[in-house]
C-alpha cells in the first residue's frame, strides 16, 4: 500500500452497535424467532471479542463485568438455539435417509427434538423470564459504554492483542491436529471466531486482503459449528455405544452424523493450515506493516 498512515475502525461505536442491534431483535412480548436467537448469540460474541481486543486499555473491573454480562446473554439463550438446530439438523437427515427414521418412531428423544411449537405459542415461563433477564442486562451494558472513555486507543497495543489471538488460535490449530476432541475443535472455533471478529477493525489496512482472510475464516468456523451441532445433538439423542440393546437403526443414525461430521472436517484443514500453521508470522499473513497504523 502507498498509504504512509491508516486510521483503524473506531472500536467504541462498533461496541455501543453491537449492543443496540441486539436490544432491537428482542421483541417486547412474545420471542419465537429462531434467526433473531442466532443473531443475538453472534453480536454477542463479537462484542466479547472487540472487549479481548482493547482489553489491555481498559479498566479492569469494567472489563470484567461486561464481558461476564455478554457471555450471561449467550449462555441464557444457548439452549434455544440448541433446540432449533437439532431439530433443523434431524429433518434434513430424515429427507436423506427416511427410512432409518421410520424404524425410531418410537424413539421419544428423537420425536420430542423433532417437535416444533406452532406458531402461535407462546415462549415458556423460563424464556419469557430469560428474555427479560437479557434486556436487562443489555440496558445496562448499553449504558455503561456510553460512558466508559474508550478513546485514543493506540493502534500498537491494538495489533499485539490481535496477534495474541492469533497465536491461540495457532496453539489451539495444533492441538486438534494432535488430539482430535470434541472439546479442542470447540475451542478452536470459538478463538477463531474471535480472531475473525477482531480483524474487521484492521480492515482499512489493507482492505482486499484482509476480507479475502474473512471470508476464509467464516467458511472455516462455520464448518466448526456445524461440526459441534452434530456433536452436541449425539449427546442429545443420548446415545452409548456400549449398551448392547440400542436400536440398530439409532447405531446407523449415528454413524451417519459421524460421516458427516468427517466431510465437516475435511473442509475444515486445509484453510485453517494456511492461516494458522505454526511458524507464520501475523504481519505477514495481513499484508501491512506496523509503522502504517
């Protein structure tokens, strides 16, 4: 780039907006929309991941309890969402192998998960209580950041978390080639998403090359997600693979979850190899030098 200064996007605005968003998708009475719980969940997650970012510059106690407060609103909606995945998730294997599903009919688990409330119910007692919960918290989120100074953050500080992150990201990237748990491509997932979320504000650096990254880890990490989706719903299904008993057509719909899990996983390895393989240096992967910020 020929540009000898680039101004980085404001943080504190895009935080505030986060927030904002998310207080609107909240529909005062009744809440029964599935994407506007995924939405919520993602604003989320990008605001804890802009807080990781200027988390060096920031009061430490202001810090600490937004982040509590944002990963609270994840944590009381993770269950809704759950359930609408899995029954998503249920049905497009029902349209793939009919037949299997035809031999759990019988099957509570898989009847109760494939169940969906008419559109004219109500949410329950507890997620009317969690939605209030939420705006609450969402309220007084969006007021402490109003008045938080995050101001003249410097942009060399900025670059170090993010290459903090990405060095995670990295570790992590290298445990899961190494042991290929469950609990480590979550953990894989969630820092990449960080990272993901974290490079937007590094945009105006060096724009085409940094989208171009995005879009590689949005490919990636929705692969990842999708690969815990299958892997929370076995767990849901409650499925033990040594009670000899089992249906044999619950043993077949599980392999065939694993199978997919594997096609998941085959996408997954040959971007996170080229954006995290050990040894890379960050500045290098991002195209821009530091003096440039």
């Amino acid at each position: 780039m020929e540009l000898d200064y680039v101004k980085l996007k404001q943080i504190k605005p895009a935080l505030a907006g986060y927030i904002r968003e998310a207080s609107t998708l909240l529909k005062p009475v009744a809440f029964t929309d599935e994407k506007a719980i995924h939405d919520v969940r993602v604003l989320m997650k990008k605001a804890r991941a802009a807080l990781r970012l200027i988390s060096s510059q920031l009061d430490p106690e202001f810090n600490n309890r937004e982040k509590y407060a944002l990963r609270e609103v994840g944590r009381i909606m993770s269950t809704w969402r759950e359930t609408s995945v899995f029954r998503k998730t249920l049905k497009d294997l029902k349209k793939y192998r009919p037949e299997i599903f035809s031999k759990l009919e019988e099957n509570e688990k898989i009847t109760s998960l494939m169940t969906k409330p008419g559109p004219e119910c109500l949410p329950p007692g507890d997620m009317q209580t969690g939605l209030q919960e939420i705006r609450e918290i969402l309220n007084k989120t969006g007021y402490r950041i109003r008045f938080e100074p995050i101001n003249n953050l410097d942009p060399r500080l900025l670059i170090k978390e993010l290459e903090t992150t990405y060095n995670c990201v990295v570790n992590n990237y290298l445990l899961c080639r190494n042991n290929l748990k469950r609990s480590n491509l979550h953990e894989l997932r969630k820092r990449s998403k960080d990272f993901l979320y974290q490079l937007w504000f590094f945009r105006p650096l060096n724009p085409s090359v940094i989208k171009q990254l995005e879009k590689r880890l949005d490919v990636m990490t929705l692969n990842l997600g999708k690969y815990n989706d299958l892997a929370q719903l076995i767990k849901a299904l409650e499925y033990k693979l040594d009670i000899p008993s089992n249906n044999p057509a619950l043993d077949e719909l599980v392999i065939i979850i694993r199978e997919e899990q594997d096609k998941y996983l085959f996408k997954i390895w040959p971007a996170a190899y080229k954006i995290f393989c050990p040894g890379q240096k960050l500045v290098n992967i991002l195209g821009f030098r530091l003096l440039m910020i």
